[in-house]
C-alpha cells in the first residue's frame, strides 16, 4: 500500500503548530464578517477560518496548523487536495462546467455511474442517478421505492439522521437543531426501534425481531414502501447494530416486497474499512444512497439500485439542474482513483487498529467513557455518568472545547449530544494521528 500522507498539498508541514490562541485575532476579525453577513442558524463548530489543508491537518488565517479528526464530517477522507481530484477537476474546468446531463449528456456523469455499478454491494445489474446533496439522494431513493411497490410507507429508526429537506427532516430522529420549528412535516414516515446494543443489550436477531413486529403492527407491510437505515448510524451517535440485525430486515424486507435502502452516506467509500458497511456483513441493499466521501470534497451524490427499480421512474422524474455536475464527477473519478491506488478500505482498518487502541485505554482509565464503537476510521465514544447510561453532554462538550483549545478538530454527535465522533481524512499519517489522541488524553485528564 502506499502512503497517501503527503497528498492534498504535498508542501503543506504535517504537524500540529499553535501560533495563536483559538481562533487567533485573524478568524476573530472574520467571525465578526461572518455575524454580518451569514444566517445565524447557519452554525459553526470551530471558528477558525481556514486558508489550505491537506494531509491530516487544516491550516488557518493566524498560521495555526490543526490536526483533522472530522474530515468535514465524512466527507475529505482521500484528502482535502488529492492529486487525482486536482487534476481531474483541473482539466474539467478547462474543458467545461456545466451543460445539465438532462439537456446534453457527458461521460464524467456516465462514468460514476458504471464505477457505482461495480463498488456497491450486490453482483446484479445496476443503474444510477446523480444527485447534489445526501438529502437529495435519500428523497430520491424513497420517489423510486414508491413509484416501484405501488405503496406510500417510509421505515426509519431511532436516532437516525437523513437530512434536511422536508421529507428527510420527517424521517430524522433529532429534533434539535434539525427539526424544531420547521413543521408541518412529509407523512407517512413511520419509525422503528434501532439496535443499539450498548443501551439494548439485544442480539441482533431479537431486535431485528423487536423492529419488524412494531412494523407489522402499526404500518403493515402491505403498506410499505422501503426501511431506509444507515448500517452504521452518524449524526445519532455512530450506533452500530448488533450482528445479525441488517441481515435479518433485509431478509424480511425481500420476503415482503420492501425495498431495502441503505443510507452509506456518511459510512461509504472505505470509510469503515471495507467499500460500503453493508459489506461487513454481506448485506446487499436494493437501492445505496452515497454522498460524503464520493467526491473528494465536491458536492456529489448518488442512488444506486437494481436496475429494475431504478428503470421504474418515468422519464423526466429524476434529476435535477447541477445533479452529476461535470466538475464534481470529475472529481469523484479522482477520488474513486486514490481509494483503489492507494487500498483505502486496508488504511482505514490501519487507523481504526490505532483509535481502537488509544480509546480502549482512555475507556480503562475513564468511567465516564460508557461504551467504544465504531469500525475503521469510523469510531466513537459515548460519555455517561460512571456506572449508568445516563447521557453526560456537559463532559463531553468540555472535552471537546480542550481539544480545540490545542488544535485538534474533534465532533461531537448524538441523540443526547454525548457521543464523540472520530472521522480523520485517510490520509492523515499515523504520527499525527497518535499526537491527535495524545491531546484527547490530555483533554479527558484537564476536564471533569
């Protein structure tokens, strides 16, 4: 395998430098532009204002140099400046940005396409449809699962996060910020239990169980349309279900003619170690929504399903004016092109075997870790007070301003928003990742 640690600006030091506090007076000077001129309701993490990044690490206006543990949540995992997505996106640019597929086609859109055929799960033929955003996709995939079935139900689950259009806010769990005060939502969206074996203790098979009885008896599968579920959960806290649970609703969606839809959004594209998480368990989905992580840091999304559902739709029912922009195809060829140079899904496995291990020893040493979870460089810990599981937000939220402090990009996620999310870009190089953790020790040990 070779080293991607230096790609996404090769002359870009990759170490951690505090030169200022955080933010430094630079990003100070443009929060206050930022106050003027942007939507309060569009929030931000941390208010340093960026100027390069590649690597592991995020370069600000004051010259600090932070190390990266979010990936823009999931989305820079082949780096911020990959070389295959500069240069495919370079020689786009040059050539054109934009026709709309739907007035004039072009390969780029055609060639993600025959790539998604081949990496999603399943050996069946398959078609797609290119998309902006996950939200979109995820709509789009419930448009073709009803137009197929004849039927109106959407399943979600628990804690589970889709986006922010109408319909995917009805379908998110969370309330806040995502929900609260932008009703009245889209109907027909139905919820049932999520495994969540720290808080469950269930098998997969008994809450597989527990998930399709609630199902059956308050929408009836007649009825339903899809389950749409995230096989790792992100935004609800990185849940990972129990063995045994994806296989046995994707088992009882096929015996019942419900499509299964697997939102791979944040967890695709060697993310968790393999391709897709389905693959963990060699769940194959009817239709996979991706965005994220697809496009090296372009906006780009995708459905992909059996090419029998995907052909149900009628002509002109799907698309969109910039779905399957040529730039952002571009660049989700170059970053397809780095996964497979580079063995993404073995890197990710490398740097879920460090995290596992750093966080395995925080947990020894700090009650208030209550459970470890995660695979690949997808991992999480969720804080509650010693002993219970009773949400401890405030600890979290303390450990995670530490980390800020001194200059590591860390999320937080969560139904009760106690759970720390950890996401670094593939590239990130085991020498920073390890300092990263150094200073999420540090963070654990200077807060209580």
């Amino acid at each position: 395998m070779t080293s991607l640690e230096h790609t996404g600006g090769p002359s870009l030091p990759q170490e951690r430098r505090l030169v200022t506090a955080i933010p430094g007076p630079g990003s100070l000077e443009r929060l206050d532009r930022k106050k003027a001129f942007v939507a309060d309701g569009v929030g931000t993490t941390l208010p340093v204002f960026v100027v390069a990044a590649g690597g592991g690490v995020i370069v600000d206006v004051d010259g600090n140099s932070l190390i990266d543990l979010g990936s823009g949540i999931a989305v820079v995992s082949v780096g911020n400046a990959a070389d295959s997505v500069v240069r495919r996106v370079q020689e786009q640019v040059a050539a054109f940005t934009h026709t709309c597929f739907m007035v004039t086609p072009y390969d780029g859109y055609v060639d993600v396409c025959e790539q998604l055929a081949e990496l999603t799960p399943g050996e069946h033929a398959k078609k797609t449809a290119l998309f902006n955003s996950g939200a979109e996709a995820v709509e789009n995939a419930v448009k073709i699962a009803r137009v197929a079935t004849g039927r109106d139900a959407v399943a979600v689950f628990d804690h589970a996060y889709h986006g922010r259009t109408n319909l995917t806010m009805a379908m998110t769990a969370k309330n806040m910020p995502y929900k609260n005060g932008f009703g009245p939502f889209a109907g027909e969206v139905y919820r049932a239990p999520m495994s969540y074996p720290f808080r469950d203790g269930l098998s997969g098979a008994d809450a597989a169980a527990r998930a399709i009885d609630v199902l059956e008896k308050q929408v009836g599968s007649d009825n339903l349309a899809c389950v749409v579920i995230e096989p790792i959960q992100g935004e609800g806290g990185f849940v990972v279900p129990a063995p045994g649970f994806l296989p046995a609703l994707a088992a009882w969606c096929t015996a019942n003619g419900v499509i299964f839809i697997a939102d791979e959004i944040q967890s695709g594209f060697c993310r968790t170690g393999d391709w897709f998480a389905s693959d963990d368990e060699g769940v194959v989905p009817d239709l996979v929504t991706t965005a994220k992580g697809i496009a090296g840091g372009l906006p780009l999304a995708g459905v992909t399903g059996r090419a029998d559902l995907m052909d149900a739709v009628h002509v002109g029912g799907l698309g969109g004016t910039y779905g399957g922009n040529p730039i952002a195809c571009a660049a989700a060829l170059g970053a397809i092109e780095e996964m497979r140079g580079h063995d993404l899904p073995a890197r990710a496995r490398e740097i879920g075997a460090v995290m596992h291990s750093r966080l395995t020893a925080l947990q020894e040493e700090y009650a208030v870790i209550g459970d470890l979870r995660g695979r690949g460089a997808m991992m999480a810990i969720e804080l509650c007070e010693p002993g219970t599981t009773t949400p401890d937000a405030a600890r979290a939220a303390a450990v995670a301003a530490y980390c800020h402090s001194q200059g590591v990009v860390v999320l937080t996620c969560g139904t009760w928003g106690n759970v720390f999310r950890f996401l670094p870009p593939l590239s990130i190089s085991d020498a920073l990742l390890h300092e990263a953790f150094d200073v999420v020790a540090e963070a654990f040990a200077s807060t209580s």
